[in-house]
C-alpha cells in the first residue's frame, strides 16, 4: 500500500463527528473537492451530507477502509477512544494512514491513541481548535497540530478548508492538547476575573456600559472584554456557541494535566470551581458564559445596559 510520504497530496478524507463544530468543518472539506467519506449517530445529519455528496459510513472502521486520513471531532475523551480503537474502530481500518484528532482530549488520552494507532501503522496527530462554532462555520478556526510534520504537510490543504491559522505547534503528540487546554484555561479564568472586577464597578456606581468601553481601550482588554462581555453578556445573550458542560470537561483536564507534570495551577483550580458550580447548578447544557450569572447573584447585580 501507497505511503502517505510518498504522495503529493491525500484525496479521500474521512470525518467523524458532524455536530456543531464538526458539520461545518466537513461541509468546508466537501466544498473543496475533496471526496469525503463520513459517519455519525445522527441519521439527519448523514442524510445532508449524503446529498453534498458525501460517502455515508456505517461504523468508524467503514471510514478507515475508505478514506487516506480519518479526522475526528467528538465530545469526550471516552468516545474519542472508542471511536479510534474499538471492535469497530479506524484502527481496524484497512486503508487509512493517518488520523487527526480535532476534540479536546487531553494530552494522556492523545498519547494513549497515538501508541495504540501506531501498532497498526497509523501516524497520529493532535489538532485541538480555537474560534467556536462561529468559527468553524466561517472557516476561521485556529488549528494547533502537533505530531509528525510530515503527516501534518500531507493535510495541511485540507486544514486550511476550516482554519484561517493552522500552525504545527510541536512534533510530539499531545502537544497541541496541552496548548488548547491552555487556551480554554486562559479564557475561562479571564472571564471570572473580568467579571467579578466589572460587578464591583456597577455596585461602585458605574455603568457596565462606560467600564467596558473604558477597559476595551486600555490595557486590560482581552479577547473575553471585546467578544464575551461587550457583544454577548453586556445585552443578555450569553451565546458563545460553547456549552458549560464542554468547559468544564477542559478545565478539568487542563488542571489534571498540569498537577501531572508537576505544574500546579492554583489560581486556575480556584476558576474552574465556578464552572462547576455553575454546572451544579443545572446549566451543563447551557452556554458557558452562564458561568456569569452566578457571580452576578453573588454580587446582587447584572452586567447590563442601563438603557
């Protein structure tokens, strides 16, 4: 069989996975010619990809004996697993070489999957995202890819159909994890800390409004001030397009990681208890910008216009 080295580039890519993030990435593929070969537990969604074009696979195995590279996008690290190495996993595929794993999993669980799929000589790759479901749907999403460059090379076209900063962010498997659990960690703890900090603005007198306005122009303006609070929170909408329940299952591996390689995150663990307070709570299928509402209760006022 044809190594993906020796190729100029791969044509048949599988995809699993079509949720919210994942359905708009594989409609990317399909549009750029490439042939796609997918499956999922949702027969509407098969269904609609079958009319773009679409080869529909009845298992994960299915997709492997289709497609040169298998990419998965999938909400837990336990389906992620089963999907790749199960009776009727990829790794019992007979054609695909190389697949990408495009959910958060965690560094251990990248590495456990890359080992396994090795026996079968499939290179692994790591590729968390960055950017939501809006970025998915535009096609901006940022992709850091980490594991073997060469592997990497052979789909970068195919990356750059959903992703506007596609980067190879290291050449060990799990490195791109840890880089995404950073990623969420860095915006879910910002979003705490900018919220609280607004909250004593507003029981201080100021409008939510002026504050906002003020930090976006001075040096404690972020991503969570410019997007989360001013075009979502500020007007009530609380709607990133990520769920609290993915969230927290970040912040959890982010903090589980890092006391495994011996960093500990203090500040981090303290955060991510609002999370999971909030999930508690019965939010877990809600946005995870409701995590806001419980600080507000805290503080007996809202992040809201005053007109």
């Amino acid at each position: 069989m044809e190594s993906y080295s020796t190729r100029p580039f791969v044509r048949d890519i599988g995809f699993i996975g079509l949720g919210a993030m994942g359905a708009h990435m594989a409609r990317h593929i399909a549009g750029a010619g490439f042939n796609l070969h997918v499956h999922d537990t949702n027969r509407e969604t098969l269904e609609r990809f079958a009319a773009l074009g679409a080869s529909v696979c009845s298992t994960p195995k299915a997709v492997g004996d289709a497609a040169d590279a298998v990419l998965v996008c999938l909400p837990t690290p336990d389906i992620v697993e089963r999907v790749a190495l199960g009776e009727n996993g990829i790794a019992h595929g007979a054609r695909a070489k190389i697949y990408v794993d495009h959910s958060t999993t965690g560094p251990s669980v990248a590495r456990k999957v890359a080992e396994a799929l090795a026996e079968r000589q499939i290179t692994a790759l790591d590729g968390p995202l960055a950017g939501g479901m809006r970025g998915a749907e535009a096609g901006t999403l940022s992709v850091m890819i980490s594991g073997e460059e060469k592997a990497f090379s052979a789909l970068r076209d195919v990356f750059d159909c959903y992703g506007r900063n596609v980067v190879h962010v290291g050449d060990r498997v799990g490195q791109g994890q840890a880089l995404k659990l950073i990623n969420n960690m860095i915006v879910g703890a910002n979003l705490v800390v900018a919220a609280e900090a607004i909250l004593f603005g507003i029981k201080y007198g100021l409008a939510a409004e002026t504050i906002i306005e003020m930090l976006n122009a001075s040096t404690a303006r972020s991503f969570v001030t410019e997007d989360l609070l001013e075009k979502r929170i500020l007007d009530r909408q609380f709607d990133f397009g990520f769920r609290l329940e993915l969230m927290c299952k970040d912040l959890r591996l982010c903090v589980s990681e890092a006391e495994a390689a011996g960093a500990p995150m203090m500040v981090s663990a303290l955060a991510k208890q609002f999370y999971e307070l909030a999930h508690a709570h019965g939010n877990a299928t809600q946005d995870m910008t409701v995590v806001v509402r419980e600080l507000e209760k805290a503080f007996g006022v809202s992040i809201e216009r005053r007109v």
